[in-house]
C-alpha cells in the first residue's frame, strides 16, 4: 500500500509530491492530463512560498524564473493612489522580498523536475480519477487510463484536483460561498517596453509602477496590472453589466482594452480568458482518510495574489503531519488539525480579498468617491497594511496557544555567509534557544543556540520582543510556541500535542 495518493498534479499536488517524497513518504501522483497546463492563471506568490520551495529542494531550480517585487497599490477613481500595501525600502524578516512574479507554466515544470527522479513519487499522466472507497484498511482510488479501469489503495489520499475537484463532489462536500462573484477578462501579453500608465499622483516613485501590482479602481472599468517575469505582463478588466464573455475575448476586444497600455512598445497577446472571481470554502476538508487541499478546498478572488499560496500553506501543514503519523508514531488525530489550523487562516485571507473586491468593482461614480476618501483617510490613520499583514497567525491546533509569538510565520533572516537561516538549520522541528545550558531538546528536534548564529541578532531580537528564552519551530516554519527559561516543558508540551507523550509513557 502506498502512502499517499495525490489527485491532480498543478502546482499544489506537484509541492505535495516533493514534500512527502523528502519526508520518506511514497506518492502515486494521478492526473488526468498527459502535458502540463501551458497558460498562467496564478502570476503572483509571497515569501513564505519561496520558502516551502526551499523545504522541498526545488529553490535553486526556481529562484532564477521568478521576479521579486514589493506589494500592491490600488489607485482610485481621480488616479491618485488610495492603498499601499507595499514594502519598498523595508526589512526582509523572512528571508526574501515579500512578493514574487512568475510564470506559472515555468513554475509547474520545475515542482514536476524536483520530484522527476525519486524512487518514492511515481506520478501517473492520462490517469483521471473516477471514484473510491475507504475502509479501515485505507483507500482505495480508481481511475481511468488508457482505455482501463485501474485502482490503487493508499493510506490517505491528498485531493489537489482543482475548483471542479471530482473528489470533493465524489465525497459530497459542499462549499460555503463567502458571497462574491464576478466576472473578469485576463489577458496575458509578451511586452517588450515598459507599459504606459496615466498621470498617476501618490505613486512612491515612476519605477514602482513597472514593478508593483497596480489595481485601478476605476469606476468606468476596474483593472488589474501586474508585471509579471521577463517580458510576461498581465492584465485582469473587469466584465460591466450586459457584457458577453465570449465578445469580450475577442482579439479586437482584447486590442482595444490592453492598447492603451502598451503605446508604441512591440507586444505580442498570448492569450485572453475570461474567468468567475469568487470567493468559495469547502465545509469540510477531511472525511476519513481523504483531505482536500488547494482549488479544491477552497477559491479566492485574485485581488491579492493569494489562491494558489493557500493550497501550498495546505500541503505543507499536511506533510509534515502525515510524516510524523507514517514515520515518527505520532498519533493519526495530528491530522484532524488539519482543517481547524488551515480553514480560519484561508477564511481571512479571502475575507480581505473579497472586502477589497467589493470596493475595487464599485462601478457606481459618487460611491467610488466616497471609497476613495475613506480608504485615504484609513491610510493616514496609520492603518496602512502590507500583503503579509493580511496572513494571521494559526491559532487553534499544534500550537500552544497562550505563549507569545505562537502561530506566527517564524523569521528567516540571513546569515553571515549568505545562506538563509533554514538552509543552515534543516526544516524539521527546530528550537532555538537563548542559552546553551537550557535543557529541551528531543532526536527529532534540532537544537539551535541562538546567540552563536551570525544572523547579527536577529533570533534574539525575535526572542526579546515576545520576551522568551526559547521558541520551537515546527517543520512548516509556523511557530509552535514560546518558553520564558527552561525549553524542557516547551518540548513536553509539544510532545503531547504530537501524542507522542502515550509512546514515552508506554516505554
Ligand atoms: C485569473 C487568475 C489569476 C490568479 N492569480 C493568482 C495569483 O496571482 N496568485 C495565486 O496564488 N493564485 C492565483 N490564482 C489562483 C491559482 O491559479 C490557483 O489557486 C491554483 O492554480 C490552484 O492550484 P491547484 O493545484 O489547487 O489546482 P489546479 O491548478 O487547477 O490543478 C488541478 C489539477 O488536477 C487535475 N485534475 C482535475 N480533475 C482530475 C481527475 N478527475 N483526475 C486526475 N486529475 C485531475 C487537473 O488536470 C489539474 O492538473 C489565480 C487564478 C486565476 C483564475
């Protein structure tokens, strides 16, 4: 029996693939078709993805294609900026900048490579799923390929197969829809020049233009204008009232709406799509031994890059938790947090986005006015946010809750030599501590004295603001909580919430 199915291989059962196959873990990757998906939907991701891709071994193979940038800037109606959401100029907690452009076709082939030669991932094409059934003995997963009926029992099976995901609808779950839908063009274009913008005012400076992602909140067609890497540029327009998706794809359609944008500069279209932005969260995401991660947990309206990170966060927290039950003798209800750690975090991340698409797709003039001064006068209240503001913490599963930092998103700064803190520390569990006599430590977690790392203080300016001695790491870098002097009931603690506690009790 295998460990894993994966049904559906796009960019998240492509990272889930990766990431069991290092943990030890064997995978039968099933998907339905036999080439990659040519076209980009997703052009954005956050740091915390260029860090799972450092955890599954893909990031030198990555790094090279994507193409860093700083944030989000929405202009209103009159062409003055209403929200910035930008980090120019600031620190880099986590290692990288805050946001990446990239391709997704590129991105796609690289996740597929980094599992391409391992023994534990044997990734079926031309295989669709067609049904399953589980038992106490795990389950059992159909499929269709090659004209035939074949089938494959696993102990879990990870469903990544998408917003239409036949697993889900096999499994009968239904989908909670957060109330937003609308539709939208998306047009992506080879540009070989810097694209024209109109007088903008409140623009940080001209070159932030060709480098942030640029949301025109403009009530005669609310816009999207994201750079993407190399010469890829893309742009999302708003569908009005009474307009025909189909007409609207249309090349001369396309020419007249992207035209303004590229004056004089050679391009080339790839292609125009139009799409529904909705805002959809299934109302479970685990029955039995079959979880739903990715499209097929969940969809996001793209006002914020962040659709395709939530079903990466999703098979990272699954990973490392189906490798402690297959591996490590953790206790199998580690993965019955999976959906109260997951669920809430992608909820306000589509929270905020379908809150931002509600005043992006005002159409009406005087409330796009009044949105204007209200999200102006925000800003200079100091509310201003940027995109990784956006992620809260996980507050409710393998976390210990109540102690400072627990949940967070854990630093990654740089260190002396270049290399970044996990790539000198490993991914597993980590506890890095503020005094080497401090006792805590267990064979499956690393010991770390933080004053000895050349990070020129960064672990311990981290420890000081949450005034702690000690913080454990879990292997997806969220924080499982934080010690004031001894880290031995820190790791105690963690133990029990592993039930790993029952297995030293019982030697
Ligand atoms: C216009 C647009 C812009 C976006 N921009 C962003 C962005 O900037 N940043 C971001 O993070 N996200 C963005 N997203 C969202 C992002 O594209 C998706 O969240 C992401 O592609 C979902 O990945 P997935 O692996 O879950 O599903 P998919 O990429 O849909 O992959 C599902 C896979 O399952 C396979 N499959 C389906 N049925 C079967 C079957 N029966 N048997 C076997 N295999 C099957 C499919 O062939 C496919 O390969 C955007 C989406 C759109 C539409």
């Amino acid at each position: 029996m295998v460990d894993v199915v994966i049904v559906g291989c796009g960019p998240v059962g492509a990272l889930a693939a990766n990431l069991l196959a290092r943990a030890g873990l064997s995978a039968i990757v099933l998907e339905k078709e036999r080439e990659l998906h040519p076209l980009p939907r997703a052009v954005h991701l956050d740091h915390e993805m260029m860090r799972l891709f450092q955890s599954a071994g893909v990031i030198d193979a990555i790094a090279p294609d994507m193409r860093d940038t700083d944030g989000h800037l929405h202009v209103g109606a009159d062409m003055g900026v209403i929200r910035y959401m930008g980090t120019v100029g600031s620190p880099r907690p986590y290692g990288w900048a805050n946001d990446f452009f990239f391709y997704q076709p590129e991105l796609e082939a690289h996740l597929r490579q980094g599992f391409a030669a391992m023994a534990e991932v044997d990734l079926r094409v031309g295989a669709e799923f067609t049904g399953l059934e589980q038992d106490a003995g795990g389950v059992t997963v159909r499929y269709m390929q090659d004209g035939a009926d074949h089938a494959v029992t696993a102990r879990w099976v990870i469903a990544c197969d998408g917003s239409r995901s036949p697993v889900r609808k096999a499994l009968g779950v239904e989908l909670d829809d957060l109330g937003f839908e609308e539709p939208w063009l998306v047009v992506d274009a080879e540009v070989e020049g810097p694209v024209s913008f109109p007088p903008l005012t409140g623009v940080p400076t001209a070159a932030d233009l060709q480098r942030l992602s640029v949301m025109m909140c403009d009530p005669r067609r609310p816009a999207t204008v994201v750079p993407g890497r190399g010469n890829h540029r893309r742009w999302e327009f708003m569908l009005l009232p009474g307009e025909d998706d189909t007409a609207m794809m249309a090349p001369d359609k396309v020419a007249g709406l992207v035209g303004a944008w590229m004056k004089d500069v050679p391009h080339r279209i790839v292609r125009a799509a139009t799409y529904r932005f909705h805002g959809l969260v299934a109302e479970q995401w685990q029955v039995g031994g079959v979880f739903l991660a990715g499209d097929a947990a969940h969809q996001t309206p793209p006002f914020f890059g962040q659709g395709m990170c939530h079903g990466l966060r999703d098979v990272a927290n699954l990973a490392w938790k189906m490798a402690a039950v297959a591996r490590q003798g953790a206790s199998g209800e580690l993965l019955a947090t999976y959906q109260p750690e997951r669920d809430p975090h992608v909820r306000a991340v589509i929270g905020a986005a379908v809150d931002a698409g509600r005043y992006i797709c005002q159409l009406d003039p005087a409330k796009a006015a009044a949105r204007d001064a209200d999200l102006r006068a925000k800003a200079a209240s100091g509310a201003a946010q940027t995109a990784t503001d956006l992620v809260p913490a996980i507050g409710t599963g393998i976390v210990l809750a109540g102690s400072a930092g627990a949940g967070e998103r854990f630093i990654q700064p740089v260190l002396a030599d270049g290399r970044l803190l996990d790539d000198a520390t490993g991914d597993g569990w980590r506890l890095f501590l503020r005094h080497p006599a401090q006792t805590g430590g267990e064979t499956d977690i690393s010991r770390i004295d933080a004053a000895t790392l050349t990070d020129g203080g960064a672990l311990l300016r981290w420890l000081d603001a949450r005034g702690a001695d000690a913080v454990l790491v879990r292997p997806d870098h969220y924080v499982f909580g934080t010690a004031v002097g001894d880290a031995a009931g820190l790791v105690a603690m963690r133990n029990e919430a592993l039930g790993l506690a029952r297995l030293e009790a019982a030697a």
